[in-house]
C-alpha cells in the first residue's frame, strides 16, 4: 500500500516531469528514470534504455500544455505504480491539435527515492 509519503513523491516527480516535458528538458528527463527504463508506446515494440527513451519521449512538434488527472497511485516496498489520464495540446503546423489518452508508470525505488523503471501510454479516440 502507497504511504501519503509514497503518494506526494510520486506526485512532485510528475510535476517536475511534465515541467521538464513541456521544456523539453531532456537531463531532467533523464533523472527521474531507471537505467533500464523500458517503454511500451501503443503503436510499437518496447523501447528499452534511457537513450533510446529520451529519443521516443522527445516531442516532434512543440508542446502547449499537458494536464494529468484522475491519478491512482499504489505502491509496495519496491515498486510503484500510477495511472492517469492525460490531455496533450500540441502546435502542429501552426495549429493547437488536442489528444487525450491514459498511461502507466511504473517506478521502482532506487537509493531510497522513486525512479520512473516503465511507462506505457495509449491515445484515446
């Protein structure tokens, strides 16, 4: 079961993820993630290791806003887990395009703190 602790550190790594997402900040990217972090995109095979993450992660059009809500979060003595939804807003060919879609962390604890080991996502229509 995910402590109040568990709950408010998992909750301020996806602040400072979807701050350093929307900056495409890809170091601060870089340190919320395990060194064997792995990546299930819907639409493709699994995406294994950081720099093959960042690559997948990074946005190829600029990103106006991101929101999260409806989160869930559990957790055991080493492992995490969080599901939420999300809403993107993108400039596409200078257009503000809007998608939406769920995804799931899953986080493991590394040297007493959360780092993010899995992520997987899925679009909605």
């Amino acid at each position: 079961m995910a402590t109040e602790t568990d709950k408010l550190e998992i909750l301020a790594i996806q602040a400072a993820w979807l701050e350093a997402e929307l900056a495409q900040d890809m170091r601060a990217l870089r340190d919320h993630m395990c060194a064997d972090i792995t990546l299930w995109p819907e639409d493709g095979p699994p995406v294994e290791g950081i720099e093959p993450a960042l690559e997948t992660i990074r946005a190829t059009y600029p990103i106006r806003g991101i929101s999260v809500f409806d989160e869930s979060i559990q957790a055991g003595a080493v492992h995490a887990w969080k599901t939420a939804r999300f809403l993107t807003r993108i400039d596409m060919d200078g257009e503000t395009v809007s998608f939406q879609g769920r995804h799931l962390w899953i986080l493991r604890r590394v040297d007493g703190s959360w780092k993010i080991a899995g992520i997987s996502w899925n679009i909605e229509d």
